[in-house]
C-alpha cells in the first residue's frame, strides 16, 4: 500500500487505481440491473406475465451466490487485475445475449448468467485494500462501494432515455447492447492500466484454493453451518421456479437440483475440512489466527444490508409505478433515488468508521436501517409522493452507509483471505436479495419491507458480539518471512 496523500482529483498512484476500480463496478452494475428499468418494455415487447418477470428478477442475482464465492477465490489466487479484466470480459456475452433474447426462456438463460457479473465488486475490495492503509481503508472501500453501486442509479436514470431515443419496440434492446459493449471495452482498459501491489509490496496468495482457511475447531464448525444459507438460498430459487405460477423447472428437475445441491454442499464441507485439517491436530500459533465470528456477523449484516438494497431496487420501480399511477419512466426516475444515494452514503458509513470506530458505527447504522425500512412499510397511496421518496431516501442512507461500514472491516481480518472473505459475505448480500425477492412475489409491498425491518433488529443484535479490528495481521510471504500489516 502507499502512504502518499488521499486526493480525490488525483489520477495517478493509488488514486488512479481506485477511480478505475470504482468505474468497473460501476459498469458491472449497469450491465447487472438494466433490466429493472425496462421491465415494463421488456414485458410488452416478449409477451411476459407478472409471474415471468418476477423470475427473471430472482434469476438476476441468483448465480452471483456462488459467483461471489468462486471469484473471491480465483482474486486471492490470480491477483485482482486478471480476474476483473476477464470477469468484465465475459460478461458482456450473456448482456448482448439477452438484448436480443426472443423468448421467455432465452431471457431467463441470459438474465441466470448476468448474476455472473454481480461478482466483480469482490474483486475490487482486494485490489483497494492493497493499495491503501487502514486509516483510509474504508472511506476508500466505501467510494469505490458507492460510486460503483450508483450504476444502478445510472442505469436507472439513463436506460429508458436511450430506449427512447433509439426509438421503436426494439429501443430497449439497443440501449441494453451498448453497456455490454461498455462492459467489453473497459476490460481491457482495466487491464493494461493497473497493477495488483505498489511497485516492492508482496501480494500475498492463500493457502488453499477450494476452501476457506479458518484457524480454530469452532471457526471451522461455524465456516460449515455459515454455508448452509448459501446452499438454502438456491433451493429457495429451485423451489420459486418448480412453482406452478412459473413451471420454469420440472418437478423432476427441481428434485435432481436439490440432490446435485445438497451432494455439493457435503462435497464443500468436507473440502474445508480437508483445508483445515491442521487446526484439528494442533493449534496454530497466535500471531496467525482470525475468529471466523467476525467473518460470520458480517455475513449477516450484508444479508440485510445489500441484501434488502438488491431487491428494492429491483421491485422499487414497479412500486412507484402501482402505488402512485406513475409512467414507468417517472417511476423509474423516482426509484432511482433510492441507488442514488450510494454517491455519498457508502462513502460516508466507510469515513464514519475510519474516525469513529467500526463497531460503534455498525450499531447506529444498523439501528437506522431497521427505523427507515419500517416507515417505508407504511408508505401507500394516501402518502403525499414527496414524502414517500424522503422516507426512500432516508432509509438508502443507513442501507448503503452499513454497507461501507461492513466493508470498512472486511480487508481487515485476514489480508490473504480478503476475496474469499469479502466474496462470502457478498455472496451473503446476495442470498438477502433471493430470500427477500421470494418474499415480494408472496406478500404485499408493506409486509416485505416490515420483514426487511425485522431482519435488520437481528443484525444489529449480531453487531454486538463484533470485536473492533486492532493492532497488526501477519502474513508470510513466498520466501517464509512475516510480515506485519496494520489495521488500526
């Protein structure tokens, strides 16, 4: 990491580094939520039910669980600047794929794949902690958090413009298109402009590629129970799509993805704990241990953090459009407020924790977060529309301020573990979004966000157990040296 001064309008150095990074979430991000936008388009121009576009919505963050998961991993082997560059690379097939998509089922495929780029903000988690120190670390992960997550905001904004403008039943599918080809450009912009250290710094890989590296009997136990959420969030999609509103999957179908699933699930466990067969011998030393605990607590703060934010801001739209008999591009318009607060709000949870501790901050953040989605359960139609949007607004601010929050701590347990920990926990983000999104296609708008309500109460008493980061992390490099990492 360097040392040199925190300049915002600097282009060069780590500044030049984290302004790339935070463009490339921003483009993922575009690519992964331009079809909330132009659902309405979408659903005129394939002939879709209510209940085909609500699937394509669970399948839009689906495949990013295990994604998350498998990137973090290939990050802390590969290095960021290969695995974001090919990440955006390969994304931008399943976006053309879809713009161009004929049927329901071709969409769906498509929409399925798309959850492979929900993956790339773990990626640059890794490559900012690389380059900044702890006392800027979240104010840095919280701009490069927010201003990448605006590109749902953007999209939002832009998309149904450029629908417009392009004109005609296939406008959408054009406006779609380019930020694929975006996507495809910019991968190689990211790869030929950024490097994974400063030039001397050790980029230091993890032990074992297929499971996570845990330092304690118990850590081990809770990386398995930690899992089964995982696993259950993609059952919950088998069962959503095996449904007789959908009939996606066969009944047949769904009970061999349940066994391939629960196989896999087995197959994992007893990967860690092949990994971490050491820690069942012998205690390691303590100048080398993590408490999973902490890892776990982010977990579920994502859960409910990112979690609740992906699906709101696939259904907010939609929301608008019912409650207030709005166009959809009004509508649009109006819930993109609700992403649009990541510009400051992301980027102020990560400052508030560099200057006032990262537990404290966690607390009231989550506090907040329970407060606001409970005035948005009471939002309905009497609601003057002015203060509807406020009460979205406000309860943006602890949802994407707890995000920079949660990943103000992230980098700072285990240094070689960083993508593994950070894909897992977005991967936890991810499963908020499916069991929350589940929960939508059930219930009426009021009851799903009162649900969010009560799941945040959960996090903020899982805040308690966090211990603050403090003192140094050792790592050993390739040539059997510690080296001491400070994260505080």
């Amino acid at each position: 990491m360097t040392n040199s001064k925190f300049n915002l309008f600097s282009f060069s150095g780590k500044m030049k580094v984290l302004h790339l990074s935070w463009i490339a979430f921003f483009i993922t991000f575009v690519v992964w939520f331009n079809l909330a936008p132009m659902l309405q388009a979408i659903a005129h121009s394939l002939g879709l039910s209510k209940a085909e576009i609500k699937t394509l919505l669970l399948l839009n963050v689906s495949l990013a669980i295990p994604a998350r998961i498998v990137v973090g991993m290939l990050t802390d082997l590969y290095g960021p600047r290969k695995v974001y560059s090919g990440l955006l690379l390969i994304s931008s097939g399943p976006c053309l794929m879809f713009a161009f998509a004929d049927t329901f089922e071709q969409a769906a495929i498509a929409r399925f794949l798309l959850g492979f780029v929900g993956a790339g903000f773990v990626v640059g988690i890794r490559m900012i902690s690389e380059w900044f120190p702890a006392n800027e670390l979240g104010t840095a992960e919280g701009i490069y958090g927010g201003w990448g997550n605006f590109g749902s905001a953007a999209a939002a904004f832009t998309l149904p413009t450029l629908a417009l403008w392009f004109g005609g039943e296939d406008g959408w599918r054009y406006a779609i298109a380019l930020t694929g080809v975006l996507c495809f450009a910019f991968s190689f912009v990211y790869f030929f402009n950024v490097t994974d250290t400063p030039k001397g710094s050790t980029y230091f890989k993890s032990k074992h590629v297929g499971a996570m590296e845990v330092t304690s009997k118990g850590d081990l136990i809770l990386l398995i129970i930690m899992k089964v959420p995982l696993y259950g969030a993609l059952c919950l999609l088998t069962w959503k799509l095996s449904g007789s509103a959908i009939g996606l999957l066969s009944q047949s179908t769904a009970t061999a993805i349940y066994a391939f699933l629960l196989v896999l699930f087995l197959y994992h466990s007893r990967t860690a704990v092949q990994a971490n067969k050491s820690v069942l011998i012998e205690p390691v030393a303590a100048i080398h241990r993590y408490k999973f605990k902490q890892v776990a607590i982010l977990n579920i703060l994502y859960f409910a953090t990112f979690g609740s934010e992906l699906a709101v801001v696939s259904m907010l739209p939609l929301f608008f459009a019912d409650t207030f008999t709005l166009d959809p591009v009004k509508a649009g318009m109006l819930a993109s407020l609700y992403a649009f607060m990541n510009i400051m709000s992301r980027p102020g949870g990560g400052w508030i924790s560099d200057r006032f501790g990262r537990r404290s901050t966690l607390l009231f953040l989550t506090a907040g977060l329970a407060i606001g989605y409970m005035v948005m359960s009471q939002v309905d139609s009497s609601w003057p529309l002015l203060l509807a949007v406020i009460a979205v607004m406000f309860c943006s601010f602890f949802v994407q301020a707890g995000e920079g929050a949660v990943f103000a701590v992230v980098p700072l347990i285990k240094r070689r573990l960083t993508g593994q920990i950070a894909g897992m926990t977005g991967a936890y983000g991810n499963v908020g979004a499916v069991v929350y999104l589940t929960i939508f296609t059930l219930v009426e708008p009021a009851t799903f966000f009162f649900v969010i309500a009560v799941t945040a109460v959960v996090g903020f008493v899982a805040v308690l157990f966090l211990e603050e980061p403090e003192g140094q992390i050792a790592e050993v490099d390739a040539h059997g040296n510690v080296q001491l990492i400070n994260v505080t």
